[in-house]
C-alpha cells in the first residue's frame, strides 16, 4: 500500500498538482490537511476521476478541512471535534483490510509561544494534550492505525534549520516538543520518517513562501508527519519526502510525504 500525506493548502486552487501526484506516485491513499473547502463544495468529481472512488472528508468555509481519498473502499468514517471546536482538523476511515487511517490538523498556533497572550497557542497546545489522551482512552494500540497529517510541531533538533534560533519560535519551542513526545509516546506511535531516516539526519517538509530560493535557502521544518502503530512497525519498505513537488507551479509551502506499507 502507498499513501500519500500532504498539506494542500486549497484542494481546489492546487488540483493541479494533486493530478500531478496521482500521475507521478501513484498513491492508494492520499490523504490531505488545509484543504479549505466546505463540504459542499468539496471537488468529488474531478477527483474521483483520478481514480479515487472512495473520499471522506470534513472542511469548512475558507480555512482548515481534512481528507482521504482512496481507490479502494473506507467504512466507519469519523471525525472527532478536538478541544470541542467543529473546526475540520480530523478525519479517519477503516479500509477493507482493516488498517484504519486518520488524516489530522494541528493548529499551527499563532505567532506568540505564549497561551497568556496568544489564545491560538493555548488552543494548539490543550489539541496535543487531548491528542495524548484520546488514543489511549479510544483505540488499542494493538491494532493497525495509521496517523498522518500537517502536526505543525518539530519536535528534533535536525527537524529545523537551527535548533537554537528556533527554540523560541512556534512549532519547535519546549512545551510543544515536550507535549508532542507525551502525545506520541502515550500511544506507543512509530515515527516512520525516522525510522527510516534517522536522526540527526536532516529532515523537512516545510519551507516558507517568504524565502525567495527556499531550495538554496533550505530553511526547512518537519511539521507533517506519519505515526504508525505497534503491529505496522516492521511494514514500513520506504517513506519519502517528495521535496520536489515544494518546487511545482503554484506549490504549497509543505511537500508530500510518502510511506510504502506491506
């Protein structure tokens, strides 16, 4: 199986390159972050004609939304309403095989590291805590879950440019480090990226618009990642990020990341 996680930012405006994806990587499962659709207008049509029958998906109007597209059939479709806000940040289905999937947006949390005078920080932060919670408490570890998704944290020293001009800079400040290490260590999540990758090879996903050259700039973030349960660990044959399609035409600030599963 071949999945595909990848923030979009507009599934509509960037169709484009989801057809160039699907054309170039042929992916079973993509699964999308900030597609900023609203349910209604989600492009089912043009995507199905790729070949992905199978969608789930939850947005609203303008910002956030999640989804899966899948060529093979998803059943039990949930999406839960982290921190109680009907935001579009989740998605999850089970395929036929039983692998259930989930396609997740952390909020990226605003500009001040500080919840006391930046309520989009403490929003993100209580998001991880209950992410730390609501596995355990939901799902058995024992059973083959896949979560991948924009988790707008880099949690390792060679997950940014510069450990030491970013420390104090949203995504890879200590409290979120530390709270994204309870969430993944909570459920027993295998990072697939650096299981195959390991530190302290570098390793990013995400590159600012603001950056004229990003790729001579190379002042890159991991924030999108691929957690794997216990029994899919020893599934994983490669997991690419696909940094080339950062330079496609009209590209999102993040590039997709595959996975490669038996």
């Amino acid at each position: 199986m071949r999945l595909v996680t990848w923030n979009i930012n507009s599934v509509r405006l960037r169709m484009p390159l989801v057809e160039k994806l699907a054309a170039e990587e042929n992916p079973d499962i993509i699964c999308l972050q900030e597609t900023k659709v609203q349910d209604k207008d989600f492009p089912e049509e043009p995507l199905r004609a790729l070949g992905y029958e199978h969608l789930l998906y939850r947005g609203i109007k303008g910002y956030n939304g999640v989804a899966i597209l899948s060529k093979t059939p998803l059943t039990n479709p949930i999406s839960h309403e982290w921190t109680g806000k009907a935001d579009g940040r989740h998605i999850a289905g089970t395929l036929e095989s039983g692998l259930e999937v989930h396609s997740l947006y952390v909020p990226a949390g605003g500009d001040e590291p500080d919840r006391t005078i930046n309520d989009k920080f403490g929003h993100k932060l209580d998001f991880v805590d209950e992410m730390t919670d609501w596995f355990p408490a939901n799902r058995a570890s024992d059973k083959p879950i896949i979560l991948v998704g924009d988790l707008n944290i880099a949690p390792l020293e060679s997950d940014v440019w510069s450990h030491k001009k970013l420390l104090k800079v949203v995504s890879h400040t200590p409290i979120e480090v530390e709270k994204f290490t309870a969430a993944e260590t909570a459920f027993g999540w295998v990072d697939a990226m650096r299981k195959v990758t390991p530190a302290p090879e570098p390793l990013y996903t995400w590159w600012s618009y603001r950056a004229r050259d990003w790729r001579a700039a190379n002042k890159g973030r991991r924030l999108d990642h691929i957690w794997l349960s216990q029994p899919l660990a020893d599934k994983i044959r490669d997991v690419r990020v696909l940094v080339d399609a950062r330079g496609w035409e009209k590209p999102s600030d993040h590039a997709p990341v595959l996975i490669d599963l038996d």
